[in-house]
C-alpha cells in the first residue's frame, strides 16, 4: 500500500531567493538572500544545481547577477542587488 503526499505548494511558503554571480576572485558563489546558506563553485552548472537543490526545486527564485558578489562569512546582511 502506497500513500501519496500532498504536494500542492503552500501559499504562504515561498521559495528561498538564492543569487548566483562570480566573486572578486572569479569563484561561482550561490547564496541565499539573507546569507542563510550559499557556496562556491568552480562553475556555473555547480553553482545553480546547489541553488536548485537548496531552494527545493523552484529556478523562478534563483536570480543570476552581473555583479560580484561574496558569500556572507562576517555577518554583513547587505543585499546583492
């Protein structure tokens, strides 16, 4: 016997936003909005499928940018864009 889950997205949850950019040093960096997770990578691909997998799927809330940007290690909460 299987049960399903149901999988209909809840309207008051909403996908974490995680930029995807190239750091000063020209590393792929991945981080959430606020700095609540993120990575660095040695391309794109890497970058954005630990993007997908950390915001459960949803590449509508991953934001690519043109502007360099770090992963937040000293606490700063600055906005990437």
């Amino acid at each position: 016997m299987t049960h399903k889950r149901d999988e209909r997205p809840s309207a008051s949850r909403r996908p974490p936003v995680v930029f995807v950019g190239r750091n000063s040093r020209g590393n792929w960096v991945a981080r959430e909005q606020s700095g609540i997770f993120g990575g660095l990578f040695l391309t794109r691909a890497q970058a954005l499928k630990y993007a997908l997998a950390e915001n459960d799927h949803h590449p509508e809330a991953i934001v690519e940018v043109s502007v360099e940007i770090d992963l937040d290690i000293a606490g700063d909460r600055t906005e990437a864009v």
